[in-house]
C-alpha cells in the first residue's frame, strides 16, 4: 500500500502545492512539546525542548498563555522566539528558583531574535535572577517585548555586538532596565548595538546603562521614575571606557540624573537633543573629557540633592581634570529646585561654554559658574571658553548684566560688558583668570583701587557718566589684574 502524504496549497495566485508536514515544519509551537502555558505548571523541560528541535535555527512560537519557568532557558544561532504579543504570552519565573529566564551562556550564538513576549521575573517570590542575558551573540533583535519585576537587571547584554534592542517595555527592575557590559578586562569591548524607542519605569539603578562599550546609539527611549531615588545613577549613564556612544533625543524624568558620564568613560560620546525634567540631582553631570553636550533641554533639577546645577561639568574623583568638553546650546529652566543652571566644578582648561540659554528665579544669581578645585580640594578654576549664553532672569535691556559695587566683587563667567553701579570702591575682583577681558562701565561713583592684585595706571574713579575701565587677567582668578585702558566721558 502506497500512502501519500496530505498537501495543502495557499489562496492566490502563484502558490505551489506543500506537503502538511512541510508547512508545519516553519514554526515550532512550544505546545507541540508538552507545554501548557497554564501559569502553574513549569513549563521549562518542554520549552527546551522545543528550542533544541530546530537545531540549526527556525521560529520557536509561544501561543497565549502564562508560562512557569523553573530552569532557565538556552538558545541558539538563528533562533527567533515570538509569542502572540508582549501581554498574552509571557515567560515567568518560576516562585522559589533563582535563575536567569533566557541565557544565551555559550559565546558563539549569532543571528537570535527575541519580540512579542513578555517577560515576569516574580522578585517578590525569589532572592535573585535575571530575565536575559545575551553573551557575545552576534547580530541580535530583542523587539517589542515587556519585562516585568526582574529582581537583578531587565536584560544585560556581555560583549555583544551589532544589535538592536528596540519597542521594549521594562518596569520595576531592581537594577538596570538595560545593562551593556563587559565580561572582564580582558576582553574586546561590545560594539555597535543601537537602543531605541524603549521605555523603561521605575529602575532600581539606571535605566540605560552603557559600560566598556563602542558606539553605542540610545536615542528616542523614555526614562522615568515616580520617587527620584537619591542613588548615584542616570536616566543614561556611559561609564569604564565606554566611547564614541551618542545619547539623543530620550526623555528622561524624575531620575538622580539624566544622564550621566563617569569618570572612567572614554572620549567623543555626544549628548544631544535629551529632554530631562524633575532629577534628584544634575540634570547631566559630565565627568570625562572630550564629549559633546548639545541642544539639550534641562527643567529643574535638584528635587531631591539641593542645591543642584541643570548641567555640571566636574572633576569626579579629582583625581583628573576634566578638559576639551563641548556644552553647547542647551536651554535650562529653573523651577525653584535648580541652583545654577550650569556648574563648572572641574579644574580643567579648554572647555568650551557656549550658546547656552538659562531661565528661572531659581537662577537668578548664579545662572553659570567657574569654580573648580584641585585633588586637594582647594580653588583652582579652570581657563574655559564662555560666550553668547543667555541669562533670562540677568540681562539688562541693554543684554548687559548688572554688578552692585562692593569691596570684592564676582564676575559672572560669561560676558564681556558689566553695569558698575552703586558707590562703593572696589579693591578685589574675582573672575578674571587669564586672558579674559572685560569692559567695565561705570553709572555711579564707584571706583577700583590701585594694589598689588589689580595693576592699574593709578587709582581709578568714576563720576557716575558711563566711565570705561577694560581689565584682562594675567593670572590666578583672583590675583594680577592689569589695566588696559580707560576711558572717563
């Protein structure tokens, strides 16, 4: 007896006729091994299972259903795991076991695709684990999915490289929403992995954590957290070499900071076109040289650590100056929390500020400031490049800012003409390190002294008719001033 095997045909025109058996064959559904997705049985053997049929790659499908994980769950080459949709097929683990959902664990996996699952890590049941972790796979896709109560990180991902993580939605991480790092110090840094349009709430550390990385792209994904911890991480944060990575165009609210790079960061990282509201602290604090901090947008920060500055520029662990850093126009907005809205607390030179406009009452004394510190923490103010920032709350209407006249008065770093009013002699001026030249303009009768800080030709004294003193700095901030010329109208 010859037996033939049923064939099937598609509707439309061109379709070939296929055996049952062949069409079946282009999707394995977990439930062909035995699963049963009730949310209770441990579906983890049959799942495996499922994985391993398809050998040398093919689609693993999850229909709807919740299922109970006790052992975690390998992958291989060429394997796309799919389910219905992030909310009606989801993967949790199991009460009681401590394990990492999906483990890519062998290093040599390329080609794996992960999208339309969900994900719980049940940390209310459990002491430890993991939903993902991806290590050195290859050419990579975890789209679309959502992870939910992971009692470490939502995923990390261990010296992978060109992939994308894309549409994710990840709640209620005990650390890291998304954590990329290194397996140790030894080993070639991942590469190329782009971040994008994800959203990520509530992280017990970062949301987006990027460590010994190269060029990384995170950009249109949101960060938000509902009670500002007071912790030492970012909405973004690039740390431990991480270079040439770009953080644009995230929203980012209610995080410590929103974005942060380390101390240990590498050079030429781009910060561009974030808006962050409502940080505990920084808005952006920069701690690395050589990045770029550009068309930004910072409202209030320091909700939780005030005073705080919309952006800072620090030493970090003053071990290093921090030096060549571009902060370029941004607009910061002050709303009652915010301090200054930008802080230059590095010692290091060639910074350049520039082009930055800064709103708010909260502001109105100290919209930018100068005032680094050597290692051990005494004043050392960095040679920086300030101009053309806009003081909302400072300018004039002639969009020349104002100084009172006082025994010592503080130039406000950027700004090259100052209103002089008031009566009073003045025999220190703080602000003028070297090279920087100032104009400054008389209204009332006020004066500056001849000393060994302020070397002028004479005395000099203002009749309150728009008298020009031009000073530049030839040293120290607060020492060696000298007259460039006068001029009594």
């Amino acid at each position: 007896m010859t037996l033939t095997k049923i064939q099937t045909i598609a509707s439309g025109t061109g379709a070939t006729v296929r055996t049952v058996d062949s069409k079946l064959g282009d999707v394995v559904s977990v439930k062909d091994f035995g699963a049963k997705g009730d949310g209770s049985t441990d579906d983890a053997v049959a799942i495996q299972a499922a994985i391993d049929s398809v050998s040398s790659g093919g689609i693993i499908f999850f229909p709807k259903g919740i299922y109970i994980i006790g052992t975690s769950l390998g992958i291989r080459s060429n394997n796309t795991l799919v389910g219905a949709n992030r909310y009606d097929s989801v993967l949790k683990t199991k009460a009681g076991t401590d394990i990492t959902l999906i483990n890519d664990g062998s290093g040599v996996n390329t080609k794996i695709c992960i999208t339309d699952l969900g994900f719980s890590g049940n940390k209310a049941n459990v002491s430890a684990g993991q939903i993902m972790n991806l290590w050195k796979t290859e050419d990579f896709l975890v789209s679309n999915c959502r992870i939910v109560d992971s009692k470490g990180d939502g995923m990390i991902i261990r010296q992978c490289s060109y992939g994308q993580i894309v549409n994710n939605i990840i709640v209620n991480c005990d650390n890291h929403g998304i954590a990329l790092t290194n397996t140790d110090d030894t080993s070639p840094q991942g590469n190329d992995i782009q971040i994008v349009g994800n959203s990520i709430k509530n992280p017990g550390a970062s949301g987006i954590n990027v460590s010994e990385q190269n060029n990384v792209t995170v950009t249109g994904n949101s960060v938000r957290h509902t009670n500002t911890p007071d912790i030492g991480y970012a909405g973004v944060r690039f740390s431990n070499d991480s270079t040439r990575c770009v953080a644009g165009n995230n929203a980012i609210q209610g995080m410590p900071r929103g974005i942060f790079v380390v101390t240990s960061a590498g050079p030429y990282n781009t910060i561009d076109g974030n808006v962050i509201n409502d940080s505990g602290k920084q808005g952006i604090l920069i701690q690395a040289s050589y990045q770029l901090v550009t068309d930004n947008t910072v409202i209030d920060s320091g909700k939780v650590t005030n005073p705080s500055a919309g952006i800072e520029l620090s030493n970090g662990d003053n071990a290093s100056a921090t030096q060549i850093v571009q902060i370029q126009n941004n607009q910061i907005i002050g709303e009652g929390n915010m301090d200054k809205g930008i802080k230059i607390s590095s010692r290091g030179h060639r910074n350049v500020i520039t082009g930055n406009s800064i709103f708010g009452n909260s502001l109105a004394l100290s919209p930018i400031t100068n005032e680094g510190v050597d290692a051990a923490g005494n004043p050392e103010i960095g040679r920086n490049f300030f101009r053309h920032n806009h003081y909302g709350n400072k300018d004039t209407g002639s969009g020349v800012s104002s100084i009172a006249s006082a025994s010592t008065i503080t130039l406000p770093p950027d700004g090259e003409i100052f209103n002089i009013t008031g009566d009073v002699t003045i025999g220190t001026i703080n602000g003028l390190w070297a090279g920087r030249t100032v104009k400054l303009r008389f209204a009332g009768n006020a004066g500056v002294t001849d000393s060994s800080s302020i070397r002028l030709a004479g005395n000099f004294t203002s009749d309150g008719g728009g008298d020009i003193l031009t000073l530049i700095g030839m040293g120290d901030p607060t020492v060696t001033i000298y007259e460039v010329s006068r001029s009594n109208v």
